[in-house]
C-alpha cells in the first residue's frame, strides 16, 4: 500500500539565466515557466555581455523555492562565480555536514550550492578557476554536467562516468553549450561534440581549451536519458533518442508479443517505442 501527495507540477519549476558584464555576474531567476520568469520587460532590462549561461530546472533534489532555482550565483573573496548543474550528487549529506562544521553557511536545499561551497574552498587554495574545478572533481561523488562562469572564462564539465549529456557547438564565432543536442538545433547552431566523461572544457576569448582531467572509470550513461529525459531529436553520445525509443520497442514486441488492436504510450516519451511495438517490426 502507498500514497502519495498531490502538488502542483508548476510550483516544481524554475528558470534563471547569469550574464557576465566585463567582469561582473548579473542574474536572473524565479520559479515559473520560462515564458513567466523572464518577461519581455525583465529581457528588455537585463545587460548585455560577452558570457551568459542559463538554466530550467525541474526540481528532484531540494525543495520549490526562488533559492533553489540556477544558476546559484555567489561572490567570494577572488571573484564572482555563477554555477548551473544537471545532476545528482551521492555523496551531498557528507558534503554538506562537512562544509557547515568548516563554517559554511547554507541558504538552499540543492545539492547545486554544496557544488559552489567546494569550488570557493578550493579557489581560495589555488591560482585559477581551472584548478579549483579539477580539485572539486575529485570530491563530489556522483552525476554532474556543469556549466561555470567566472569573471574572464566559462568552464564545461562533465562527470567522469558521464552519467548525465553535454555537448559543444558553435554559433558563428561563438561557443555554445548544452545538456541536449536539440537545443542546438533550435538555435541554428551547429553541434561540434559531446563533453567526454572527465573532461574540462575552458573557454577564454572563444578559445577553447580541453583537458581530459579524471580517468575515464566505466561509462555509466543513465538509460532514463534515452527512455523518458530527452528529446526524441536529440542525440546522446552517438545515439539518436528517437531510435533509441524504436528499437525498444521492437524489442519489447519480440519479448512479449500480444495481439492487441491499440497500443497507446503512456507518457508522450513512448510515443516512438508504442509506434514500433505496434508495427510488430
């Protein structure tokens, strides 16, 4: 027996978008849909900048909060540093316990801002960005594709075991970056890559640098991307979502045939495998 309790599915969700303005992070962010969070007069109000990353967010880890929407924005005593995550770390309730008895003052309840309180320990501790995000690899355990912006660079990352996509394209001269490729596509931009498992990728005047920084441990790619998370047009580390979704459900057709007159997909993600369960091919 269970039960569950209903909420609102619209509370859940959140936007924000941290632009760097020759040095300085301005944000923005809110619970909503995109369209509510940033209004014709919040975009008409926002500055220009050479370096911007943004975020929707649909709450998993911490409560439906104005707080805990991304990109957490923070300024520290060599900078400013704004963070955006996709991702889930296991090792968070260790982190964190360890952190608030150094001092650490918490004001969400993400996982996202125990990523931030590591990066600024380390960064006060070395002499780059670059250095302080490898140093932090080292101590958070888990999925991760993360996208950070400093003061002159903007740096990709993605977990070791690639549990969770990030890919690279460009948009005439400059980078793009996103959690999916399709979003390049409605962009107009052109898709260069996927971000390797471990990897680091700086960005500094639209040059970019890349360091295979962890070992490459076993791949761990969440099948959920390719089931239920992703767009059928994207593709993930090679593999097309919406073929993906067909051969699982030709599979299914062949492990467990049924003579059915209606397939129905339940939700709209089984579209694709519904339809090849269906032709039985």
């Amino acid at each position: 027996m269970w039960a569950c309790q209903p909420y609102n599915i619209e509370e859940r969700k959140a936007a924000g978008v941290a632009i760097n303005e020759d040095g300085i992070i301005h944000f923005h962010k809110d619970v909503g849909l995109v369209s509510e969070v940033f209004t014709k007069e919040v975009q008409t109000s926002m500055p220009q900048g050479k370096m911007a990353i943004g975020h929707v967010r649909y709450s998993t880890t911490g409560t439906s909060k104005k707080e805990n929407a991304q990109p957490m924005v923070v300024r520290h005593k060599k900078g400013n540093l704004a963070i955006v995550h996709n991702g889930n770390l296991t090792n968070a309730v260790e982190l964190k316990r360890e952190l608030e008895e150094q001092g650490a003052i918490f004001t969400t309840t993400s996982d996202t801002e125990i990523i931030c309180h590591v990066i600024v320990r380390e960064r006060l501790k070395t002499g780059s960005i670059e250095d302080a995000v490898k140093n932090t690899m080292k101590i958070i355990k888990g999925a991760y594709s993360l996208l950070i912006l400093s003061p002159q660079k903007m740096i990709a990352v993605r977990d070791p075991q690639g549990f969770r996509p990030l890919c690279i394209g460009h948009s005439g001269e400059d980078i793009v970056f996103a959690s999916e490729s399709c979003a390049l596509d409605i962009m107009g931009a052109t898709f260069d890559r996927d971000i390797e498992p471990g990897e680091v990728v700086i960005v500094v005047n639209n040059e970019v640098l890349s360091e295979k920084f962890l070992p490459n441990e076993k791949k761990g790619a969440c099948v959920f991307e390719y089931i239920y998370f992703a767009r059928p047009d994207s593709t993930i580390d090679g593999i097309n979502v919406h073929l993906f979704r067909e051969e699982a459900g030709r599979c299914l057709a062949k492990q467990a045939p049924v003579d059915a007159d209606i397939v129905a997909s339940v939700p709209d993600s089984g579209n694709d495998a519904a339809l090849r369960l269906f032709k039985r091919v």
